[in-house]
C-alpha cells in the first residue's frame, strides 16, 4: 500500500482540513451574491485605486487577486501587509480590510488608518473589531462563516473581494470565471481527495516526492501569488520551511545560489507552478531553469494549470497545492491545523510592550 493510502495516517488531520477543502464548491457557490447585498456608503465612480489589507491566511486572497487579474484590473489594485497604509491611499482609494477573525493587529491599525483618512472601505471578517468598529462608524461588513482555520477559509475571502472589485467597476463581470471556479473545485476534491490512491492521485503524488526535501516553490505572473500560497500551506499545514520565488526575477539572482549548494542540493525539491498563458518568453525561461537546476537538486515538477478562465486556472493550482500540503502533513506526522507558534506569538505581542532588543 502507497504511504498516502493508510488511513491511519490521514486521521492525524485533527481539525478536518481535508474534510474542509472537499468543500470548496460550495463555499464558492456559498460566497456568490453576498457582496450584491451590501449597502455600499459610496459611489463606485470614485474610486481611483485600491488597497486590499490583510496578513497571513487572510492577506493571500488580495494577493491572489492582483497577480491573477493584473491585466483586467482598470485601476491600480495593491496588497498590503503590513500596519501602514501608503502616502497615495486617500478620499479615492477603495479599502478592502480582510481579517478571518476580525482581531489581527496589522489589519487592524491600518483600518484605523483609513478610517482616519476618509477612506472608502469595506471589511471582509467573521467578526471580532474589525466586524464591530466598521458597522459602527457606517462602513459596511462582508460577514462570513466562523469555525474554520483563516488560511482554510480561503474562498470564502477570495469571492467576495472578487465581488466588490466588480460591483466597484474595478474588474469586469466574471460570471464564467466564477462558474468554472465552482467546477474546478469539484473536480479537485475528485481527483485529489483522500479515497482517491495514490497511484491516481496528483497531490500524493507530489506530496511524496516533497516529503523530507525543503520545497521551493516557483511560479510567474497568474501564479505568482499561487507560489506563495504553496508556500504558506507547506508551511502552516505541513509544519515545514518552504521557499516561493518569481520569474523571470529567479533567473537574475536566485538560480546562482543553486551552484553551491553543497548539502542543501539533494534535499532540495523545486516545483514550477506553469500556466499556458504566460508570456512566450517565461514558457522558455521556465523550461531552460529546468534543464539547468535539475541536475544540482533532488527533484524539479513542472504543474501547469488547466482550465478557461483566469480563476479556473488559478484555483486548479492554489487547490492541488492546499491537498499537497495537507498530505505533506500526513507523511510528516504532522496535525496540519493547529499553528502554536503564531497563537504564542500573538500572544506575547498582546500581553507585552515595547522593550530594547536583547538579542
Ligand atoms: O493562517 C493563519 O492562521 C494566519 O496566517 C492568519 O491568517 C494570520 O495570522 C492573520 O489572522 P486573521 O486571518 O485572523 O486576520
């Protein structure tokens, strides 16, 4: 029996991730319309550009966004991580503040920030302040369902910030883009869930090949953002350190590090997040990277997405990327969902105060 098929394994998964990501379809189907039920405090016609805040588990869907829709977006759209927001975001600029648990300190002080300048805003948050500051003082609230980990709740922040680009005229109507959403994730739970064996099934596949390597993840343009995604599943979930990197940029800086590698050659596992509608010239850069890095590392998979529309193809890979990681876990002995060494973080930042660094 392939390791992935034991079901012993599988149940290490103790908050259900898996049973979670088998239902993407209808969180997709669930987050369709919530936006067109909003009453928005101001007229689309103003907004000249857009900031989309958020960290972590809840700041990957703006990034997701800007990359995939790069070229339909018809003003400048920027994700932010961070506690500023930047000196051009002002009267004109559309906030999108999203938090899962409504409580992230980043998030928040920024939403205090553009509140304070007069901001256009909109939050996207099961609740905590930000769920409560922001029908307060009138702006208005995309609430979504509690009871899941942030970075598992991903489409339920995705669609709805799709959503209030086009009800803003920020991005045109993507009716079919989201209809293929709803059969890709579908098909995901297919082709990659638990029943399926290994012998079948992709995201085991690539799992296995990754277990005990340190994954760098690659992608460029639409999956760019989705590179990163990996990347923070592989992290969160499989409790392991992983890499994400960019071309063409990898092919200017990156790559050289791959000449010396000495140790970390074997035990290093590059995966290249392809899509059919790059640039003719990363198709090449990708395929020469190849040939090139493969004899120094342990292992290089090439995955290219399938699908029509920009968020078919972008959640072909984000989905096969999320069973990856959660199968990575399994083999791991890993339980993908508990994530301590935040809580404890946040903790600390909670309940102490500035100090000198001590080192
Ligand atoms: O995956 C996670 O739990 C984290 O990356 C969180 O998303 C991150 O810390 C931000 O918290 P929240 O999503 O509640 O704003």
């Amino acid at each position: 029996m392939a390791r992935l098929d034991n079901p012993a394994l599988l149940q290490l998964d103790s908050l259900d991730n898996l049973g979670t990501l088998a239902a993407s379809a209808e969180m997709i189907a669930a987050g369709r319309g919530l936006v067109a039920q909003l009453d928005l405090p101001f007229p689309a016609s103003a907004i000249r550009n857009v900031a989309i805040c958020g960290m972590g588990g809840s700041g990957i869907a703006g990034d997701l966004v800007t990359t995939a829709y790069a070229d339909r977006l018809r003003v400048p759209v920027q994700s932010l991580r961070n506690y500023y927001l930047p000196g051009w975001v002002g009267e004109d600029t559309l906030v999108i503040l999203a938090s899962y648990s409504g409580e992230t300190e980043e998030t928040l002080t920024a939403a205090m920030e553009a509140l304070d300048r007069g901001c256009p805003a909109i939050g996207i948050t099961t609740g905590g302040k930000l769920g409560s500051w922001y029908p307060d003082r009138g702006l208005p609230v995309v609430s979504i369902p509690p009871g899941l980990q942030p970075r598992a709740a991903l489409l339920h922040m995705l669609i709805p910030t799709l959503e209030i680009l086009v009800r803003c005229g920020v991005l045109p109507d993507l009716t079919a883009d989201l209809d293929e959403a709803e059969r890709v994730a579908r098909e995901a739970a297919e082709s990659y869930g638990p029943s399926v064996p290994q012998s079948h099934n992709g995201a085991k596949l690539i799992a296995d090949s990754l277990d005990g390597s340190l994954p760098v993840i690659w992608g460029a343009e639409m999956t760019s953002a989705v590179a990163q995604r990996w990347k923070g599943q592989l992290n969160e979930n499989a409790k392991t350190p992983a890499y994400w990197g960019v071309l063409p940029e990898v092919n200017h800086n990156e790559i050289i590090g791959f000449e010396q590698m000495g140790d970390l050659g074997p035990a290093t596992a590059v995966v290249m997040l392809r899509d059919p509608r790059q640039h003719r010239q990363v198709q090449r850069r990708f395929d020469i990277t190849k040939e090139l890095i493969e004899p120094l590392v342990r292992s290089v998979t090439a995955v290219t997405a399938e699908g029509e529309t920009t968020l078919g193809r972008l959640l072909d890979l984000v989905l096969l990327g999320d069973y990856v990681s959660l199968y990575a876990a399994c083999l791991r002995g890993a339980d993908a969902g508990p994530i301590r060494l935040i809580n404890t973080l946040k903790e600390r930042l909670a309940t102490t105060g500035y100090g000198r660094a001590t080192g």
